[in-house]
C-alpha cells in the first residue's frame, strides 16, 4: 500500500480521491454542464474557437527551455498537487532571479482571445500556482494571462479571496465528477460560441420552462388513491 509523505497510509478517502484535471477547473467555472460533459461523459466537440486555441498552444505545448538575463523559462511543465488532488501542466513557467533573493516562479498560461479579465482563467492560473507552491516550497504571489490577439498579458495576483475560489473550483469539481451526474443545460450568453451549443441546445431547452412542466405532468404516472 503506498504511504503518504508522512509515513502513514492514506486513509480510504484518499486513495478514492479523484485527480483533478487543473484544465477542468477552468470547465467549471464556465460551465458546470460543460465540464460534466468533457471529464465524465467524455466528450469534447471541436469548433473554430478550439481550433484557434490549439494553435496558440502550440509552441508552449513543447516542452523546452530557454534562458535569459535575468529569467529561466521552462515551457509545457508537469505539475502537481498531492495535497489537492491536482494534476496538470502549465504551458510557462518563468523563473525570475534577483539579486540576494530566492528564485520567484510565475506561471504563464496562454489564452487566444484579446485581454480580458475571466474568473475561470484565474482560478486555472491559481491552481497552477499552488501546485507550484507545494512542488517548490515557495510562495507564488503572481502570474500572467497572455491573451494571443492582442498580444498584452494580463498579471494575476493570487491574494486570499482568489486562492479561496480556486479551493472551493477545486471542491465543487470533485463533487460533480464523483457524483456522475450531468447538470441540466442552463442558457446564457456565453453560450454562444461554446463548441457544445449544437447539441446542447441551452436556449431551447430553457426557453419554454411551462411547456415542460406540462409535459412532466401529462406523463406522470397516476397517484394511488
């Protein structure tokens, strides 16, 4: 039976644990639905905005490294969580160095569309930053968001009220993937453009809440007298 770094055997919740994804977070928070859909049903539908985000991985899908003055880069790292449950990689790691001072990490991760500000690409970059935190020993105080089509970078501070986000992410995920449940579509604008639209349907199906009410009436089994 494998022990855990103290030396004690991990207790049956433990071993029952489910890995998490840190990708999957991002999910999440988007779309319960959606990441119900991808990380238990297993599917993931492929449209022009998947496609795009390929191709800005691309380059920070291959693992290398690179050095310059003042910062070590290391693409597409492995990174991990046995206090979390987390596993996943981060397309950069930046390891800048100052003088007289510990070495200070920040994950980078790559994002196609123009600068913005999302909760679940933060709460991803967090969880990368905690894994990096219990992997290295340090505290990561920040990260970036590289936002490919305006090329900016957004910096992401990973103050109390975000680690505590990406803690409860990081709970309600493993909650929906250990219940095998699938939540009902809910519609909203960001519907639009998720490669699952075509076949979730989010806007029909919470369209017409009467009509199916009726339905579920019209269909229910009699009630004993």
């Amino acid at each position: 039976m494998p022990r855990s770094d103290s030396g004690a055997a991990p207790t049956g919740d433990e071993e029952d644990r489910i890995l998490i994804p840190i990708s999957a977070l991002n999910h999440f928070i988007f779309c319960e639905r959606r990441a119900a859909l991808i990380h238990t049903e297993g599917l993931f539908p492929r449209n022009q905005f998947t496609v795009q985000g390929d191709m800005v991985h691309q380059t920070a899908d291959e693992p290398g490294y690179r050095e310059r003055r003042g910062c070590r880069t290391v693409r597409a790292m492995t990174l991990f969580s046995d206090q979390l449950g987390l596993t996943g990689r981060a397309d950069i790691v930046e390891f800048w160095s100052f003088p007289g001072r510990t070495e200070e990490p920040r994950p980078v991760e790559y994002k196609r569309g123009k600068s913005s500000s999302w909760a679940n690409d933060h709460v991803q970059l967090c969880a990368q930053a905690l894994c990096l935190e219990e992997m290295l020993g340090l505290t990561v105080e920040h990260g970036s968001i590289y936002h490919a089509a305006s090329r900016r970078r957004t910096v992401v501070q990973f103050g109390p009220e975000l680690r505590a986000q990406t803690l409860r992410a990081i709970a309600g995920l493993r909650a929906l993937l250990m219940s095998s449940v699938v939540p009902a579509p809910v519609y909203r604008p960001r519907c639009h453009g998720c490669s699952f639209e075509p076949t979730c349907l989010p806007e029909q199906q919470d369209r017409s809440p009467g009509l199916g009410r009726y339905m579920r009436r019209l269909f229910a089994p009699p009630e004993e007298a």
